[in-house]
C-alpha cells in the first residue's frame, strides 16, 4: 500500500482505469463474479446487437431493469475519493468500462466512459435521441419508428473513438496507471495498462495473473481506496 501512496504523490499523471467490480460495493452486480450477471444470463442474449434486433423483449427488459435498479444505489465512498483525487490534481482522468454514471456523480470531471452509458437513449436505426421515459416505456423512435436503445457499447460494437484516444493517449503517457475492479477480459480495455510506460497498479478482489503489474493488490476497491487516501 505504501507503495502505491509513493507513487501517487511523485506521479505527475496518473490515470485510474475501473471496471464493474468499482460499483458492487454500491449494490451493482458485477458480470464475472459468482453473483455477477452472466452467471444468471447468458450476454449473448441480451448484450448483441443480434439481441436488440431479433429479441428486443428480453434486451429491453434487460436494460430496463438496470436502469430503473440504479435508482436505488449510490457511488460509495471510493467513488467520492477518486473525484476529491481529481480536484487535488492527484488524478488526471478516470477511464470506465461501467455505464452507471458514477464517478461523475461522485466528482470526477474528466471522466471516459469507454463503454457508453446507460443514462441516455437513442434509436438504433437514425440515431437521433430519445428520453429514457420513451425507453422505458417501450415506445419506438418518433422520426423513423426505429427501436429504441441505451448509448452502451454492445459487444461487437466499436468504443466511442474520443472516449478511447483519449484514454489510449493518456495512459501511453502517464506514469502511474491503476487498474480497479475489472477482470480485463473484455478487448481492447484489457490491452490498456499494458499501453503504459509508468509503473501499473492493480487493485482488485480476484487477483489474476497478471504478471504486467508492478503492484497487485488484493482488496475491495472502496476499502483499498480509503487506506490510501487517509496515509495520502
Ligand atoms: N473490489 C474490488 N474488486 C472487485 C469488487 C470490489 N468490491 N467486486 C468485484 N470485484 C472484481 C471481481 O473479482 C472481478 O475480477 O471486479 C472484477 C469485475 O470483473 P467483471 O465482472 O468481468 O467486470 P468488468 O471487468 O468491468 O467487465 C468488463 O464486460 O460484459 C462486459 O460491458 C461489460 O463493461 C463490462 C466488461
Ligand atoms: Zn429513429
């Protein structure tokens, strides 16, 4: 741990890289874990676009669950230590592959949503922008009838190119990357820390063997986040 409060206080940009495992210990499941959700639902199902275009009951209330379930849960307090980070010119940027919106609520300005967000709506076949109430509501797109759907990234579908040049850039150029609460399976976010130059932390429940990192450390993220942040 020391280590790592060494490295971000000589680090002049670090760049913090987090998964779905940033979010459980707000009340989300995570994908991978034993309660994750493809443990109970096969993605394929669900998270293609095949899904959106030829199953689009079972998408829909598929994002419509999470959506409505994010109501009920709140960033936590590593959350809020990431965005007091930024503000104290510890951090440079967060990159996320989570879509729930959470580290913008906790402060964090600079933010890359790598994987899209589940907060805003837009039809599949024009693209134009819907509200998450015509979602919701099961209603098609009022310019072409088209079906409507959240702005994450389904799988096979490319990351949106400013979130991931941007983050690509920085990292290429940070000298402290740290890695929270993602399994980095997923491609091209898993080829990310390997980018850097700077020394690679990774902080996660399951530890890998991911022999890339300078650092592994085996905790929750709010947990880990709170002892660095009170020895900082
Ligand atoms: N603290 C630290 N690590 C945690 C915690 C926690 N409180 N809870 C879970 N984890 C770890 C798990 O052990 C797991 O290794 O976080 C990791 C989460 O991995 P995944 O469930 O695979 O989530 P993620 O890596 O974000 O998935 C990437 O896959 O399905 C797609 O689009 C989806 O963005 C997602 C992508
Ligand atoms: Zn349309």
């Amino acid at each position: 741990m020391l280590q790592l409060v060494n490295w971000l206080k000589s680090s002049t940009s670090t760049i913090v890289l987090t998964g779905a495992g940033m979010s459980t210990e707000s009340g989300i499941p995570d994908f991978r874990s034993q309660s994750g959700w493809w443990n109970k639902i096969d993605p394929r199902t669900v998270a293609t676009v095949e899904a959106l275009e030829n199953h689009y009951a079972l998408f829909h209330d598929f994002y419509s669950y999470r959506i409505q379930s994010l109501e009920k849960y709140t960033p936590h307090e590593g959350h809020y230590i990431l965005g007091q980070w930024e503000n104290k010119g510890v951090l440079d940027c967060v990159a996320t592959q989570n879509v729930d919106g959470f580290h913008q609520l906790a402060g964090n300005r600079k933010v890359n949503e790598l994987h899209g967000t589940i907060k805003t709506i837009r039809c599949h076949s024009c693209n134009q922008p819907a509200t998450l109430s015509e979602f919701l509501n099961k209603e098609v797109c009022k310019h072409c009838s088209g079906k409507l759907r959240p702005n994450v990234v389904l799988f096979g579908e490319t990351l949106p190119e400013h979130s991931w040049m941007d983050s690509l850039n920085r990292i290429r150029r940070a000298d402290l990357v740290i890695v929270i609460g993602t399994s980095l399976e997923i491609y091209p976010v898993s080829q990310l820390p390997v980018m850097t130059e700077g020394k690679k932390v990774y902080v996660n429940l399951d530890i890998h063997d991911h022999a890339r990192f300078d650092l592994m450390i085996k905790g929750k993220a709010k947990e880990i986040l709170k002892l660095v942040n009170n020895i900082l």
